[in-house]
C-alpha cells in the first residue's frame, strides 16, 4: 500500500473522534493524528516500512477494519 491509498482509504471512512489503537496508544484526535502523521512520512526520505508514523498509521487502518469486522474470540 502507498501512502496516497492510504490517504484515500481514511478519507473515504467514516472516522471516530477518538480510538485505541492498542493499550499503549490512544488517539484523541484522529483527523490531526492523521494529517500529521502524513506529514512525517512525506519528510521521512528512508525505507517506508521504519518510519515510526506510518507504522502508527498502518495500526490505525488494522483497528479501523477490526471495528468493522469484529473477530470472535473462542474461549
């Protein structure tokens, strides 16, 4: 996935104000985590898959489709 289909799969969902993404990282703001985050990986000039905020956004989209399609957890 390129950071532009990325960009247009979060502007194409419907976003919450705020998630956990997991127990260590709340978001409070998703649309200002989001446009920042774009902002750090347009600056970032290495390897794509070490830039800590697209790693971040990358966990946001995994969260995004997890709250869509829930999985159930078998005891």
């Amino acid at each position: 996935m390129t950071p532009e289909e990325l960009q247009q799969y979060f502007q194409s969902m419907d976003l919450p104000d705020s998630i956990q993404i997991q127990q260590d990282m709340q978001v409070i703001d998703v649309q200002r985590f989001i446009s920042t985050s774009f902002i750090h990986v347009g600056l970032w000039k290495k390897d794509l898959s070490k830039c800590p905020s697209w790693i971040r956004l990358l966990k946001l989209k995994d969260t995004l489709e997890n709250l869509e399609n829930p999985t159930i957890e078998k005891a």
